[in-house]
C-alpha cells in the first residue's frame, strides 16, 4: 500500500466517524424530541380534562349563583395553554 493510499483511508475513516457520530447526536436529539412530544401531549390532555372540569363545575346549578371572577380568568388562561401546546406539537411533528 502507498503513502497516498494510506492516507486516503485514514481520512475515510475519520469521515466516517465523524458521520457516525453525526448520525448518534441526530438521533438523541429526536429522542429528546419524541420524549418533549410524549410529554406535551400528555399535558395537554391533563389541561383539557382541567379545562371540561371546570367547564361542567362552572354549568353545574349552585346555591348562590355567583362564580368568582378568577374562574373565567383562570379558564382563558388554560386554554392559551392548551394553544401553545398544540402550537408546539404540531412545529414538533414538522420537523
């Protein structure tokens, strides 16, 4: 084998580990990104259950009729929350 012929491989071999570890670091970044999904999506689904809760608590009859004012409040913020999860989710399972 020739000098040149040695160096060609060992620059192939140094490609190919960097490809490699090119390919590791892609792939623990979607791992990262599948567990963020995972994680979204079951806070999501607490929020809207939260949210129908509320909802049902808020129609049910009571005695004095006067639901406190942080209770709308705290509805409209539960559903910008439930916004920007769907927001994130949907830029997640684009890229």
């Amino acid at each position: 084998m020739s000098l040149l012929e040695d160096n060609s491989s060992k620059e192939d071999d140094l490609i190919i580990a960097r490809f490699e570890k090119t390919v590791a670091k892609l792939l623990q970044v979607h791992a990262n990104y599948q567990k963020q999904i995972v994680h979204l999506t079951e806070e999501n689904q607490t929020l809207k259950s939260l949210l129908e809760a509320s909802k049902r608590t808020a129609d049910a009859p009571t005695a004095n009729h006067n639901s406190p004012p942080s209770g709308h409040h705290l509805v409209h913020r539960i559903n910008q929350y439930i916004k920007e999860i769907d927001f994130c989710l949907a830029y997640f399972e684009q890229v």
